[in-house]
C-alpha cells in the first residue's frame, strides 16, 4: 500500500505543506475564492487572494481562519483539500498520514476542528498528528528544543503571534495573543481613514506595512503614494503617506505584542529566565520581518532578539523536521497527547 506522509502549516496568512522526504512542496495565501450561489470552490492560494476586495457579488474570496482559528470550517476543509491534491500532484495513494499544527493555545473545540477538517480532506483520524506550532517554529528556527536549556520563540503570523519558552523538547509557558500582522494591516487602514479621509483595501494596508512599515525609524525611510476611495466624494483619489506616520499609527499593536512577550518572561521560571538572558529571543513568522521589530523588543525586554533565517518557513522546516523523527506510531502519540 502506498503511503504519504506529509506535514501542513495551516496558517491564517499562509498555507504551507512539506512531503516526507522531499521537503516543503508548496506555499500559498490560505484564501478561498468560492462562487456565493452553490459553494462551489472557484480557486484557491494565489490566484485566490488577488480576487480578496475585487470580487463580483457572485463570488466571495475569504480567508477562513481568522484570528488564529478556523472561522468556517467548511472552506477551510475545502480549501485543506485542495492544497493537499495539489502538493500530491494528484497522484493516488492510498494513504495519506497527515501532521499539522496548531497554535499552542488552542481550545479541545479548536483542535478538533483542525483534526476534523483534516479529515474532511481524505486522511483517517488515526493517522493524524496535531503538533504545537511554537515547537515546530523552534525547530525550525534551529533551536536546540531538547536541551535543557531554555530558550524563547516568538511567532508572528497574520492572525496571531505565538510566544513560548521550551525546554526538554516541550512548551514550558505559552502566550498566544489574537495580534499579529492582520492587526497591524487594520492599524494602517483606520489611519488612512481618520487622517486622510481615504478608504484603502487590506491588500493595500499589507503592501504598504510591507514596503515601508518599521517598529522603529530607519535610514532611508521615505515616503509612498497609495490610492484608495476618496471617503468624502466616494471618487478614486492618491494621497502621499510617509514611513514615520505608518510607525506611529501601528505602535500601539506593536506594543501588545511586545507586553505578550513581556507577560511570558514574568512567568517563567527562574532557571530558564537566565537562559533566555544568555540565548536570546528568537522571532519566526511573516511578522518577524517588520524592520526594526526585533531592536524594539530587544529594547524594551532588556534580552537580545534574533530573527530567525527564513521566518515565514520556520513552521513548515521544524513540522518537516519532526514528520521524518515519526513513523506515527503510538509512542510518538502519546508523547503530544495533550495537543490533541
Ligand atoms: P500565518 O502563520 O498566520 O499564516 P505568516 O507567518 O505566513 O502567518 O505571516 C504572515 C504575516 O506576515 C502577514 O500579516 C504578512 O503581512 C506579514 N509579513 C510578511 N512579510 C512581511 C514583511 N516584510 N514585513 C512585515 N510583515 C510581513
Ligand atoms: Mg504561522
């Protein structure tokens, strides 16, 4: 019989899949398009996403995990479905064993519902691992999860950003906040609004927190031209933004995820407090790639903070990594039993 096993980052930004033995196969926006009179899937990732703010009536491009969790459990079990066939090239095995993250503060409800639309999606709840995504993302980031010493890994996503101290190959504390990247796009659009009187679309907010956003001010920092919708007249107008007003109008997100941090180092024990002092804080997740995010928190925690190579891949290389230490056997099981 044919078997895959094969390890999904199940993102609110971002989807990623990774086979064993072959690596991370694909990596695409987890967004559905899907046409509003009969549910029937139109595309999905990519081509998805372009559509999000430009759709007729007729069809609805949504993402299906918002804030972390899922928010629509039948498209993101379609939308899972998908991905899968597409990361297998629609070859037919028979058997698909599947290993999948959650976010470390998830519910039973919503891990059942990860589990449940991985099922949905062709593998059997027998041959399902749920792993905690702040493991996967230290693994991925190349800490040395089983050592004793412990270390901090930050995680920040669309949805939600992910903090927790390891040690001995398991979560010692945990912190998730609902705040992360999608937050910071909605800081960007409710200041356009207010000041500007313009109304911009959240692929917008994204490109610009992208193109010139910072947590701190940097050399060369500039100015861009954004378009939107004129809310006074309702007409198309362009208005002149600068790096400086965007730093000041997400600071206070900015600022909730630094206290999650904040928060988590107040809980941890003595001993591993010390280590973290001496390693550092390591940031993952598309998040981690705001500039200047890591020399503000390494400012206002006193602990030095390190951006890990390839943020955004972390998840999917730490969920590769541990897919090729199982064989999804019972010991592997009952070892993460209380993530599932
Ligand atoms: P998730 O795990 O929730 O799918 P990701 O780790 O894929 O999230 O990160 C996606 C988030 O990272 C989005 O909010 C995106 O806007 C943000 N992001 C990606 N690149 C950058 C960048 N260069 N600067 C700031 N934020 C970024
Ligand atoms: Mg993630």
């Amino acid at each position: 019989m044919f078997t895959r096993d094969i390890g999904i980052d199940l993102g609110t930004a971002n989807t990623l899949v990774c086979i064993k033995g072959k690596g991370i196969v694909m990596r695409e926006p987890s967004v559905v398009a899907y046409e509003a009179r009969n549910d029937i899937v139109r595309a999905v990732g990519t081509e998805a996403k372009e559509m999000i703010g430009r759709t007729p009536g007729s069809i609805i491009a949504v993402r299906p995990l918002k804030d972390g969790v899922i928010a629509d459990f039948d498209v993101t079990a379609a939308m899972l479905k998908k991905f899968i066939k597409q990361a297998l090239h629609g070859s037919i095995f028979t058997r698909v064993r599947i290993m999948i993250c959650v976010p470390a503060g998830v519910t039973e409800v919503e891990s059942r519902a990860v589990k449940d639309a991985a099922i949905q999606a062709g593998a059997s709840p027998n041959n399902i691992l749920l792993i905690p995504e702040p493991k996967a993302a230290a693994v991925g980031a190349g800490l040395p999860v089983d050592d004793s010493t412990g270390c901090m890994v930050v995680d920040i996503g669309g949805g939600t950003s992910e903090v927790a101290v390891l040690s001995l190959g398991d979560i010692v504390t945990a912190q998730s906040v609902r705040v992360a990247g999608d937050k910071l796009d909605e800081a960007i659009i409710n200041h356009i609004r207010k000041m500007h009187n313009m109304l911009i679309g959240e692929r917008t907010a994204e490109e610009i927190k992208i193109s010139i956003g910072s947590a701190k001010p940097y050399e060369g920092e500039g100015i861009m031209e954004i378009k939107g919708r004129n809310l006074v007249d309702g007409l198309p107008k362009s208005v002149i933004i600068s790096a400086a007003e965007i730093r000041e109008a997400m600071a206070d997100t900015i600022k909730q995820i630094i206290d999650a941090v904040r928060l988590t180092l107040e809980k941890t024990p003595p001993e591993l407090s010390a280590d973290i002092i001496d390693r550092g804080i390591t940031l993952t997740g598309g998040g981690a790639l705001l500039r200047g995010l890591d020399e503000l928190m390494s400012e206002e925690t006193g602990i030095p903070v390190y951006v890990a190579e390839n943020p955004l891949d972390c998840v999917i290389i730490g969920t590769s990594k541990e897919l090729e230490r199982t064989d999804f056997t019972e010991d592997y099981f009952r070892r993460l039993k209380k993530y599932r």
